[in-house]
C-alpha cells in the first residue's frame, strides 16, 4: 500500500528535493539542479507566495521513499489566462502505477480543493523554473536547468487520463556548421548596428553584471509574457534571479545589445556547460561544489542556451544577427564544439527561422501535459 505525506519540516523538504539525485545517481544522463536554490523555492522565503501557493509531497511504500511530487497554485497565472488550473512540479517516481496514481491523486484533491477544473504540468513558479516532461531524448543528458525522466513516466500520465497541452523542442548547434554561414550573420549584424544607432555593451568587471542582469530580466517580462503559461517577474524575483545567474556570466558568451541611450534591447546569455560538476556535486555548490563548477565553465567544450530575447520594437530588424554573431565568434576562439538550446515551444516559429541556416538538429523534446478534473 501507498502511504502519501505532505511535506511540512525541513527534513521533509530535503528529502523531497534530494529525491531525484538519489533516484538517476547512477543515470549518465542526468544533471542535478543546483540543490540549494531547488531547497529555497520550497521554502517558505520564495519570493513567488507572493501570488502563489503550493504543497509538496512524498510517496512511501512499505518504508521506502518511491516517489515525490509538487503543487503549484499560481494566482497570477489562472488571472491572467483566465484560467483556473494547478501545477504540477517536481514529479518522480519508481515504475510502479499504484505509486504515480497515489501521487497525482495528492495533487488533484488538492486541485479541487481549491476550486481547480484542470491540472497541467509539468511546470514551475516561473517560466524560468524546469518545465516539460522529457518524451524523447532520453540518450541524450540534460541540462542543469531541465528536467530528466524515464521513459515510463509519459506511459503513466496517459494511463492517469493526461494528455498533451504544449511540446517544447530542444536543438543542438555545431559550430563547425554554423562556421560556414557566419559571413551573411555577420552581414546582417553589421547593417543592423549600424542602421539602428546599436552597439555591444563591454563587461569588463563582474561587478558590472547585476546591472545588466536585472535589465534584462526586465526585458524578459515584456519579451516573453505570451509564452505559454508566462507571468511577469515582480521585482524581488528579478533581484534572486540576477544573484542566481551572475556568477555564470562570462563576457565571452554574453551578449547585451544595446540603444543609443543606454538601454537594453537585446540579449543572448549562455553558459559554459557545467554538467559533470554538477554531477559529481549532486547540485550542491558549498562548500567544494562552487570550484567545481567554475573550473567546469573554463574547461567544457560545449554551450547551453539560457535566455535570448529582442525587445518587439526591434524584432525582424536583423538584432538576432548580432547575437549570433558575437557568441559564434567567441565559440571559435574558444574552440567550442557545440551549443544546445533550451526547451523552445514547437509552434515558436520565428525562433526556429533565426536557427535555420546553422543546421540544427532537434534531438529532446519536452510535453506539457493537461487533466480536466472538473466540470465547474
């Protein structure tokens, strides 16, 4: 028998975050978060309560710990699609249905408890928060900012009667490929400097990037608020995200596009790939981890996308051009292999045109799936 727990201590909520690592640690292709940072969101400090509630909970059979998932009522969200649905987050669990089935029924009590007709996930507090249950990549690993899971969890959720709201798919992009075409980059990225009174900002100190960090984050707001399920940041998450992301900053695979008066309107952010630290770490940067990962970010041969936005204003204007131009010219000198994407929505037509002529190759793909659970 299943014996479900909601998490309440935080012993409870070490063991609910901790789950995963313990559960893929001998999975080659999983990459563990940054364990702290996964601790804090469940925490009672996390920025996101401010419209959102939420539970976690454990799966126990017959005295071990089989499964764990989360639930995530997000007020800003069902406001603003009109919406009223709960989140799920978090979800792992052994191959065993009685399990699943446990741990989705904590979440759709819950759900109708607080006036819910639908679930649908998996998602986060944010839009920058692990989204989109792995449905096909499972040989390839993943990155530390998306989720890992077997290929049984998609055969459960159908089982469990959810079906596919949204896919994201994910790219990988050669250099050597995109090498040959840098030329007509290169091209447009000259005109469009030009012609739009643009210019690269300079990052010389790692004190001048939570400026810029918190810019474009503010950027994000505006260029990402019709993605699918996407609320604005309030200020306090814009400030714990900046502090997240600065210390993964290097100059050479950052790109901030800039107007004549100083303001932010375009950006590329990726990061060296950090995903054998992490593993060895198992996401916890203190006190070793954090040397780890910064000898990683010199030493990897590879790239991960974070964030790349260009304000509406200046979209088909050949901005994305500037972007690419730079990171491919960095890549070479770096002797960069490859960069992978992160998960973008299938129908995001206009992102996969930009991409087109470096050959990408999709190889993940991400589901987002959704339950009606009620009629009201």
């Amino acid at each position: 028998m299943v014996e479900i727990k909601e998490v309440k201590t935080r012993k409870e909520r070490k063991r609910f975050v901790d789950f995963a690592n313990i559960m893929y640690q001998d999975v080659p292709q999983f990459v563990p978060s940054f364990y702290g940072d996964d601790l804090a969101d469940w925490g009672p400090k996390n920025p996101a309560l401010a419209y959102c509630e939420r539970k976690a909970f454990l799966a126990y059979k017959d005295g071990e710990c089989v499964g764990r998932i989360g639930a995530i009522l997000s007020h800003a969200s069902n406001e603003k699609c009109n919406t009223k649905r709960m989140r799920f987050s978090q979800v792992d669990f052994i191959d065993d249905f009685e399990v699943s089935k446990a741990l989705f029924k904590a979440v759709e009590d819950y759900a109708l408890e607080k006036g819910c007709n639908e679930v649908h996930g998996p998602l986060g507090f944010t839009d920058l928060d692990r989204e989109g249950m792995l449905v096909e990549g499972f040989e390839e690993r993943s990155l530390f900012f998306t989720y890992y899971n077997y290929p049984y969890y998609n055969d459960h959720l159908v089982k469990l009667g959810y079906v596919k709201d949204v896919d994201w798919v994910e790219d990988k992009l050669y250099v050597k490929d995109a090498e040959e075409v840098q030329d007509q980059y290169r091209r447009v990225a000259e005109f469009s400097l030009k012609h739009n009174n643009l210019h690269i900002a300079k990052l010389n100190k790692q004190s001048e990037y939570p400026s810029y960090v918190k810019k474009f984050f503010n950027l994000v707001n505006i260029c990402y608020s019709k993605l699918y399920s996407t609320i604005e940041l309030t200020e306090e998450q814009i400030n714990m995200y900046a502090k997240k992301f600065s210390p993964l900053i290097n100059p050479d695979f950052v790109c901030f596009v800039m107007d004549e008066e100083e303001n932010l309107i375009a950006f590329g952010v990726l990061a060296m790939s950090m995903g054998e630290a992490l593993k060895k770490t198992r996401g916890r940067l203190f006190p070793t981890g954090w040397a780890r990962v910064l000898r990683s970010l010199k030493k990897s041969k590879s790239l991960e996308t974070l964030l790349v936005a260009v304000h509406p204003d200046y979209q088909k204007k050949g901005v994305n051009a500037i972007l690419i131009d730079y990171i491919l010219t960095n890549s070479i000198r770096h002797n960069i292999e490859f960069a992978e994407t992160g998960p973008q929505l299938e129908l995001n037509h206009d992102v996969q045109a930009q991409l087109k002529y470096m050959q990408p190759q999709t190889f993940k793909r991400r589901r987002c799936y959704i339950k009606k659970i009620s009629d009201k």
